[in-house]
C-alpha cells in the first residue's frame, strides 16, 4: 500500500493508526498541517470497505480541516480522525474512553470534535479521558446548526452571485443526505419557500423531512438527474464525478458534505459546464467556527459566534468573484486562498 506518494498525503505532519483490543476499537488520526495552531477536526465512526479506504478518507478530510480552517480565519491547523466499525454495533463506553486515551498521547497537537456517527455524548466520553475535545455539551455544544446556517447562506451567496438576487421562493433545491446539519438546513430552506427534494438512506430521516418540510422523496439515485437549480450534497463525499456530473442539471452545487469533488479536476469540470460550486471546506465551516469560540477566554459566545459563520456568505462572494474574473475554478480559487493564508499568517 502507498502512503508517502498518495496525492492525499500531502505531506502529513504525522498519520497515528491506533487500536485497543479490549473495545475494538481501530482508529487513524491523521495531523495534515499546524502552522496556524493546533490541529482541529472532528471524528467519523464509518464502515469502510477496507483499511485503504479508510486511511484514504482520514488523509483527504485532514487536509481539507487545515484549508476549511485557514479560509475561516481561525487560528487551527488541520486534522481528522476515523474510527473503523459499523455504528449500530461498535459504539460503547469503554470504545470512547480508549480513543479518548489516544487523543490524550498527542498532547494537543491534536483536538477532535463531532463528525458523522459522533454525538456531543460520544465527545463527552472521550472528555473522560483527555481534555484535546471540542464541540462540548454545556460550551458550544452541537455544531450542526451552525454548518447548516453557513451552508445557507453559501446557497443563497451562490443564488445572487448567478441570478443578481437571493430570493429562494419557489426554487428547487435537491438535499442528498437528511442527518444531523441537513435536517435544519431543510428548515431553513423551507422557511423562505424553497421546493426541496430529497434522500437518504434512512427512511426514518426522510419521512421526517418530508413531514416537517414538505419535502418531495426521491430514490437515492434518482437525486443527480433532477431538474432543479440547486443541487445540496449533505451525505458523505465524492458524489461530484465522472459519472454524475453529466446527470446533474442543477446551475449551483451547495451542500455542506466534506470531499465533494472526487478529484480536484472534477471542479474544472463544473466551471466549463457552467454550473458554479461552493467549495466544500468554504460553505460546511459554520461548525468549526462555533467551535472556537468555546476556547476563548471568557466563554462561549453565540452572538459572536454566528456574526463570524455569516462571514461564510461574504467569502464565497469573494470566491465567486475571483472564479469569474481569472477563469479559473472556484476550489482552485479557495484552494490560493487557503495557501496565502497558510503562507502569511492569519
Ligand atoms: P449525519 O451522519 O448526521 O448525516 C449524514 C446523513 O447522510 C445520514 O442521514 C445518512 O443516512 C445519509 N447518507 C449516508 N450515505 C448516503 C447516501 N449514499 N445517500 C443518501 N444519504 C446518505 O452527518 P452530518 O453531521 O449531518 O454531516 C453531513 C456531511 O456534512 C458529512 O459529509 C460531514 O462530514 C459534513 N460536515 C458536517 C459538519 C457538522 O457540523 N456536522 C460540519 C462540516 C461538514
């Protein structure tokens, strides 16, 4: 197996492959950059196919952390941890507490937080074991709603910049993935009038959309050949590639899943056909930045908190802007600005 040759490697600071025998736990943490400040990214619990798979997406979301970070103005470098094993079987005490153990061997230069499959109980587990958590109960607590409001403001950033206004009445937005920063960013949605069409592989997740929202379900692959404006991917990544992109009619790709694009020439891709994207690590920053604002001194502070998420909408402008002026890709565009900023310094 390849590592240090990986496109995905991108020269890591340092990938940790951790297992504990008495609760089964296999893991990878995986520390992309700290120029900026210690590594931040949450945790996925995933059933991958294989060990390549998983160290695969480990590399891929670590480094996206250190860029989502950076174009965030925050004071964190990049990082990400996967935990193996089927959510439904694997999830203990004891499986928390070990991970929590690892975490705690990095001495900081690691801290992780909530990501698929990881409740702020699951966190709060593995705050048993080492204070190198975020995303804490009682401090900034879920950050889902917070990803789902810098994803709408990212959608209606994209609206503006393709139609000259964001009023989302009546347009079509289809949501691929209804969990934890979807379901409130179908609320939003719905609230100013948007027709939603949606799936999941949870019939559970979907009925509670269509219920509430009055969503449309569709089959899980029927989601690409819709004809709506905007198409929000809010599952997991590399749904953007050779074989959905021409199916996909949508004019604007805004979701808050990490890793959209299966490869970076994807994005090229989408600029020629017309069809503009919200860079992932961009629009899906809502969460990260709620984050830090549980580590200020003084404490947690929501109103603060969400004037720096809203910011989200202005750089996406900016992105969109500079994609158009130089004709190039707008994950090329974030992707300079991310080094400049890594470069130079907050
Ligand atoms: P979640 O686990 O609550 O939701 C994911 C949903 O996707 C689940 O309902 C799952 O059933 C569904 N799903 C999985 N595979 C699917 C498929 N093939 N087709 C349709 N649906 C599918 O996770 P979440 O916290 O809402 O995160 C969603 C995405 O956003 C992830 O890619 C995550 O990394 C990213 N993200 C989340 C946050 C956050 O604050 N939670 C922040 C940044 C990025």
């Amino acid at each position: 197996m390849t590592v240090f040759n990986k496109v995905e490697f991108d020269n890591h600071e340092q990938v940790v492959f951790c297992s504990d025998e008495e609760s089964g736990l296999k893991a990878i943490i995986a520390v992309h950059n700290t120029q900026l400040g210690p590594a931040v990214g949450g945790c996925r619990l995933w059933d991958y196919a294989s060990d390549e798979d998983a160290v695969y997406d480990v590399l891929r979301l670590s480094k996206g952390m250190t860029y989502k970070n950076a174009v965030a103005r925050l004071p964190f470098g990049g990082g990400k941890s996967v935990i193996i094993g089927d959510a439904k079987k694997i999830k203990s005490e004891s499986l928390f507490r070990a991970f929590g153990r690892q975490l705690e061997r990095l001495s900081g230069s690691y801290y992780s937080a909530e990501d698929v499959n990881i409740t702020t109980a699951d966190v709060a587990i593995m705050n048993k074991e080492t204070n190198y958590v975020l995303g804490l109960e009682g401090k900034s607590g879920n950050p889902s709603p917070f990803t789902a409001l810098g994803t709408f403001l990212g959608i209606k950033a994209a609206f503006k910049h393709m139609n000259g206004h964001e009023d989302l009445s009546g347009v079509k937005v289809s949501v691929q993935g209804l969990g934890a920063v979807a379901y409130s960013l179908c609320e939003y949605l719905h609230g100013v009038g948007a027709q939603l069409f949606v799936t999941d592989i949870n019939q559970a997740s979907i009925d509670r959309v269509v219920k509430d929202f009055n969503a449309i379900a569709v089959d899980i692959d029927e989601i690409y050949d819709l004809d709506v404006d905007v198409y929000a991917p809010c599952a997991l990544g590399a749904t953007i590639n050779d074989e959905t992109i021409p199916r996909i009619k949508a004019k604007i790709i805004a979701g808050c899943a990490n890793n959209q694009l299966a490869e970076s020439r994807h994005g090229e891709v989408l600029r020629e056909k017309g069809v503009l994207y919200a860079p992932d690590y961009v629009i899906n920053a809502g969460g990260i930045i709620n984050v830090w604002y549980e580590t200020l001194e003084g404490g947690y502070n929501e109103a603060a908190s969400t004037k720096h998420v809203e910011g989200i909408y202005t750089t996406l402008c900016e992105i969109f802007e500079r994609s158009k002026t130089e004709q190039k890709s707008t994950h090329l565009i974030a992707d300079e600005l991310a080094q400049e900023i890594i470069k130079n310094g907050l």
